[in-house]
C-alpha cells in the first residue's frame, strides 16, 4: 500500500460523524435523483411520441378508408377531406401520399412538388425522416392491397414534430428543474436530521469538556441508550481513577507522618553518639530525609491526572503568603508580591501552595534584603516570577540546581530539593521553568503553566 493512500485513510479516518453522513446524502441523492430524471423523461419522450404516432395513425386510417381506383380514369382517387387545412398548404409540415411506387401516386397538396420516402411494410409502422426543406419529421406508413391493383399501395402521413420535440424539451426543463429543487431540499432535510440526530453527542462532547475543566465530575447519562450506556462507563472509570488518586495521595500523606517519628528518634540519637562517628551517619540520614520528602512530594501532588475545577489564585495563596511575609519580617527582607489582577487556575490548591512555598523559601532563604513575586496571566498560561537580591548563580548553577538533592551551599539550611520538587511539579502540569540572574543581582525564576481558566 502506498503512502499517499495511506495517507489518505488517515485523513478519511479523522472526518468528523457529521461530514461522513452529509457526504453519504451528497452521495445518495446525486445517484438517485439523476437514475430517476432519467428514466422519467425517457418514460416521457416514449409516451409523448406514442400519442404523436397514434394521432398519425389515426389520419392514416382515414386516408386509408377515402382511396379508391377509379377504372374509367386508370388513377387513384381520394375523395375524403380530412378536415385539416394544413394538408391544403404548402410545406406546411403536414403531408399525406399514397402511391404503389409507380405510376399511380396522390400526395396532399402541401406535399407540392415533393415526395416521401418509401420502405415496404405490411404492418403499421412509425419513424422520424428529414422532409422538404429539411424539416424533421414522424410518418407512420403502412402498405395496403387494393383491387384491382397488383401491386401494393404504401400509404403515409408525416407531420412535423417541432411541437412534440418542444413538450419533451419542456418537460425535461420542468423535470430537471423540479428534482434540483427537491434535492436541495432533501440535502437540507438530511442536513437537520444529521444536526439532530448527532446533537446527543455533542451534548456530550460539551459534557466531557465540561469535566475535564473542572465544571462537573460526571457525564450526565439522559441520553439515547446507546450513548447512556457509554456515559454510564466513563462515569465508572472518572469514579474509580478519583478513588485511586486520591486513595494514592492519602496513602502518601500518611507515610509522610508515619516516616516523621522515625527519622526524628535518629536525629536525636545521632547526636549522642561521639563526634567522629556522626558526621557518617548525619550525611546517609540526610540523603534518606531528601528521598523521602521527594518521592513523598511527587506522591501527593495531583498534577494534570484530575482536571480540577477553577480556583481563585489570590484566595488559595493569600494564607501561605502572610505567613511567608512574617518569616521575611523576621528575617528583615521585604517580601512584595505583585498581582495582575483576578486568575482563577485549573489546579489542585495543595500543588499551588507547595510550588509557590517552595519558590519564596528558596528566595528567602538566599536574599539580603528584598523578595520579588509577580503573578500574570493571559487566557490560558499563568507566569510566576519570582526574584531575589541575593547571590544569583551562574549557568552552570542553574542547571544544577533542579537536581534532586543537589546543594550548593552546605552551610544554608535546608535539604536542596525546593527547586527539584519545583520542577516536578511544573512537569506534571505541563509546564516550563527557567532559571536566570535577576536584575537585583540575585537568582530569578519564571514558571510558566498552561492552567488559566477561561473566561
């Protein structure tokens, strides 16, 4: 199979429900209606030029019922009008002749100076033939046996068949006309069954966005059966994967609280012991506390696996930012925060706080005097920008400091892994975050996240 024709699938694949059955309609009644007008106004033209030729016919029979053979006179003789004063004028379109092929030959006056052609035929029979002046005509001729000729008579009436050419023509132009009007009418009849008969899925095509923003928890099931039945499934699946999330989440929360105790009793033996031996001990306990806070931080934060409902940025963090603004003041820096105006996010409260808290603690914890947070939000991306007038780092720094673990100065406090759980939390909600010196001197940090909700 080539690849344009694979191509083709695929893009033949991806066409939308409502395209396939339009396109099947288009199909169907540009098949139906051009077979239908066909036979028509074949159905048509055959009936027209029926009547035509048994009106012929019927003058023929009167021609036939007025011929005698005068035999004083030794010539044919007609002596029935026909009540037609067309057969009186010349090249009128209307003619008559009787002849046996020889001598003995009538014609209709308007025949004048010309004559009919002649085939041979016991039985009535109807043609079209190129008349005088090269009119186009239908004869119905026939042959006939009169005494006492040997030979036999052929009999024929032609008339001109503008007029029935000129019905067939009309007709066809009303027929034509009429099925283009009742096509588009069925295109447009097809196009409203199409549009309702598919609005229980785009009902729920709306429901799904619905849930995936937050706005509702479940798909709403009055629906036709056989979508009911699908929703009723997918609320199933929403349902069991928010219990196991959540199942998830609480289980870390409690291993969190359960490893506190624990790792509490060991610093505090530690200390007891002498002091060439605890410095060994301090650094592995120290790397077991890192890799629990970590993986216990990644555990419980919720990410893009539940699609939570809109929050107020400035509500959900206000707590956390006062009691930051009084452990700056207690450390003499100046905290400022800077909001563009109302942002209301698509993100779980507990993943908000702990990216912002873990960003200031950092800034905090390196500033000498000043901390900057700027909020901004467009339709859809929400920036953080936090900045510090601290030491700053340099590239390599940069880089480095995103590692799980990784410290840069060994004489702050802290276990390093602010900015590592930062950076997983960005990841899990598609995000970007950047490191750069800020224009204080100190280290600057923007996080872009794609949580806005819309207006």
């Amino acid at each position: 199979m080539s690849q344009h024709t694979t191509a083709w699938k695929d893009r033949w694949a991806k066409r939308s429900i409502s395209v396939r059955l339009l396109l099947a309609a288009l199909a169907m009644v540009g098949l139906a209606l051009p077979i239908a007008g066909t036979l028509l106004s074949h159905h048509y033209r055959t009936s027209a030029t029926q009547a035509f030729d048994e009106r012929l016919g019927a003058t023929l029979n009167v021609i036939i019922a007025g011929v005698t053979y005068d035999r004083l006179e030794q010539q044919l003789v007609h002596d029935r009008a026909l009540g037609d004063p067309r057969f009186e004028n010349a090249y009128s379109g209307w003619y008559w002749q009787i002849t046996d092929g020889a001598e003995n030959t009538l014609t209709s006056r308007s025949l004048w100076d010309q004559r009919l052609p002649v085939i041979a035929n016991d039985a009535i029979s109807a043609r079209s033939i190129s008349g005088p002046r090269d009119q186009s005509l239908r004869v119905v001729e026939r042959d006939i046996y009169l005494a006492p000729l040997a030979a036999p008579l052929h009999i024929s009436v032609a008339a001109q068949d503008d007029s029935l050419a000129r019905d067939i023509g009309e007709f066809q132009r009303l027929l034509w006309g009429g099925l283009a009007g009742l096509g588009v009418l069925l295109l447009g009849v097809l196009a409203l069954q199409v549009r309702w008969g598919l609005a229980p899925l785009r009902r729920m095509h709306a429901n799904l966005k619905d849930v995936e923003q937050g706005n509702a928890e479940q798909l709403d099931t009055r629906l036709p059966d056989e979508l009911a039945t699908l929703a009723a499934s997918m609320n199933a699946v929403l349902a069991r994967d928010q219990r196991l999330i959540e199942r998830g989440r609480h289980t870390a929360g409690n291993l969190a609280h359960a490893l506190k105790t624990p790792l509490s009793v060991m610093r505090l033996q530690l200390r007891q012991l002498p002091e060439e031996n605890r410095a060994a001990w301090e650094v592995e306990l120290a790397r077991v506390d890192s890799a629990v806070r970590h993986h216990l931080a990644r555990a419980s934060a919720a990410g893009e696996g539940v699609r939570f409902a809109p929050i107020d940025l400035h509500a959900t963090l206000a707590p956390l930012l006062h009691g930051l603004a009084r452990l700056a003041q207690r450390r003499g820096i100046a905290l400022r925060p800077t909001w563009a105006g109302g942002i209301k996010v698509h993100m779980d409260a507990q993943d908000i706080q702990e990216l912002v808290g873990n960003l200031l603690d950092n800034a905090l914890r390196w500033a000498h005097g000043a901390v900057q947070l700027q909020v901004t939000g467009d339709e859809q991306q929400l920036t953080l920008t936090v900045s510090d007038d601290g030491p700053g780092m340099s590239e390599a720094e940069c880089q480095q400091a995103v590692q799980r673990g990784k410290r840069l100065d060994e004489q702050r406090p802290g276990s390093g892994l602010g900015l590592a759980i930062v950076t997983d939390l960005v990841a899990l909600y598609s995000g970007r975050m950047q490191l750069s010196r800020a224009s204080a001197g100190g280290l600057k940090v923007v996080v872009e996240l794609p949580v806005v909700a819309g207006k």
